[in-house]
C-alpha cells in the first residue's frame, strides 16, 4: 500500500496537538513536518521544540523536511525532538552528505530532496545513501500551490535507479498532490504521498487516505 503523509504546514498551527491526532486517526502513515528556516526558502515554519511539544500526542513516525541551510548544524536536535526520518535538501549550503550520515548516526532514517527545476544528476550521488527520495514537485516554502507535472519523470528515474541498483528506496512526492496527481505519481513508482491543503481542506480525511493507499506501489 502507498504511504501516506500529511503536511502538518496545512494544519491549524495554534492546535497542532490536536491536529496530529487528526491525521493519527484518520489512518495516516506518517506526519510530514516542513521545517523553513527563511534562508533556504523565504518563509519559516518551526523547529526542535515544536517538535517535541507534538510529540507526545501521538506515535506515528514523524517525517522532518528540513528546507534549511547548513543542514548539519541542526540533525542532532531534530533527532533529539523525536524524528524518526529526517529529510534533507541537495541543494542546501553545506556539508550533506555529513548531514545524511548523522542522521544514521542517530539510528534514524535519512531523506535526500530535490527542487523542481534539480536535474536527476544533482541527487544522484546522495541516493546510494538514502532511504528516501523526496520529489519536490513545487517550489518549496508554501502549501496551496499547483502540481509542477515536469517533475513526474523524475520518480521514475528514480524508481529505476532503485531497482537497477538493489536499493530500497522509498520515493515520496510532495507538492501539490491531490487525487488525480497523487495517482500519476504512484503509477510513476512514488511509493509516499505527501499532502498538505487537499488532505486538510476536508472535514474528514480518512476515506481519502484510504483510497490514497490502494492506489499501488510500496516498499
Ligand atoms: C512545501 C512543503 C509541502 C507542502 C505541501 O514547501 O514542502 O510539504 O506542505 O502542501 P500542498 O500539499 O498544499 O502542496
Ligand atoms: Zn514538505
């Protein structure tokens, strides 16, 4: 079954408690924190002690995107907070690789992403690293925006790559992503459907998920 993994960008900030257990219940797989730092993209969202503020209400796995410079500098107390898999971007400042490292120093999962307008060859040299792709498929830093479809062949380069090499890795999709995207990306090899506004926008959002998760592909 397809994962899937609401933003939390999208949620009411001034319940985010609650908002975790909404999406805990409604059968998510993951929750998806997008961690902005305004330098890597021009808005800010939280960090570490909003993290572990959440972390109680809830035990699902909680998937940090850290769209954030010098990545490194910060792996340590995201792990500390409670992330179970942190992401980090390929095209940051700084060292990533060493970024990717600590996070499995740290016994959690490690995640490389990339921008739309990234070619492939820039993420490459990190995917031998990785337990998960993280497709961008919009510019980073706001929820709400529309599917970037050019971005598509990327998930299935990187579904084939995976499979050339005997990797196992989990390729998510965030941005935009709604009924009708989410399918061409899982039809594509996405095995994690990331979703912010079209998830929270309903009332209830558990069939959605459900139908999300029969929609194909998974580790
Ligand atoms: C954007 C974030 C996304 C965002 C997706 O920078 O990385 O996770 O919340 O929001 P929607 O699903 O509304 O495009
Ligand atoms: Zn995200």
């Amino acid at each position: 079954m397809t994962k899937v993994s609401p933003s939390m960008l999208s949620a009411d900030f001034s319940k985010l408690g609650q908002e975790l257990v909404r999406i805990d219940e409604a059968g998510a797989d993951w929750a998806h924190l997008d961690v902005m730092d305004g330098m890597f993209v021009p808005n800010i969202t939280f960090g570490p002690p909003v993290i572990k503020s959440i972390r109680k209400y809830s035990d699902i796995p909680f998937d940090a995107h850290l769209m954030i410079q010098d990545p490194v500098r910060y792996i340590d107390a995201f792990a500390d907070a409670g992330c179970d898999l942190i992401t980090v971007h390929c095209e940051a400042v700084g060292d990533i690789k060493g970024a990717m490292d600590r996070i499995h120093e740290k016994g959690l999962k490690a995640g490389i992403s990339l921008n739309p307008e990234t070619p492939v060859s820039d993420v490459e040299p990190f995917l031998p690293y990785a337990d998960l792709a993280l497709v961008m498929t919009v510019h980073p830093g706001f929820g709400g925006q529309s599917f970037i479809s050019d971005c598509v062949p990327k998930i299935t380069w990187i579904s084939e790559w995976a499979e050339e090499n005997g990797r196992e890795v989990e390729i998510s999709v965030d941005g935009g992503v709604n009924p009708v995207t989410g399918k061409q990306c899982t039809d594509a090899g996405a095995t994690v459907l990331v979703a912010g506004s079209s998830l929270f926008k309903l009332d209830d959002m558990a069939p959605a998920i459900a139908e999300w998760k029969k929609y194909g592909r998974s580790l």
